[in-house]
C-alpha cells in the first residue's frame, strides 16, 4: 500500500471518489481499471446496488457520501 492508501484505509468513512476507494480495495491497479474493478463487484451484488440506489446513488456521479462508503463496506468488507 502506499501512504494515500494506507492513510485513507484506517479512517471512519467519508466521502471518497470512486477512484479513491477503487484503489483501497486494488491499489495494484491502474485508477480506471480499479474503478471498472470496484463498479463489477458492486453490480454483481444486487442488494448492495439497490441499497446504494435508495441511498441517492446514481451513476454518473464521481463521489460516493459517507453513507454509500458505509454499505460498500457493510458488503464487500472493508479494503
């Protein structure tokens, strides 16, 4: 990991870019194949998708609320 990661991995949730919080869960990867990484997970579990969706998730957004960050941990686990 390097210090963003490792900075960012042991806080509370916060608000955090879809590219941030790609790369806590594969800092190995390039950003946008990191961000194509997380966004499979997240629609391979329909539950976690719905629940993003009443949340005000939507898309095209780039930033995930604390909230949304909350249920991507609740069902992936925490990076």
């Amino acid at each position: 990991m390097n210090k963003l990661t490792d900075d960012l991995a042991y806080q509370r949730p916060r608000p955090m870019s879809k590219g941030q919080l790609a790369q806590l869960y594969a800092p190995d990867l390039k950003p946008g194949s990191a961000v194509n990484r997380l966004m499979k997970w997240i629609a391979m579990q329909p539950e976690l998708l719905e629940r993003l969706l009443q949340s005000g998730y939507e898309p095209r957004l780039r930033v995930f609320t604390v909230r949304q960050v909350e249920l991507i941990f609740q069902y992936l686990g925490q990076p």
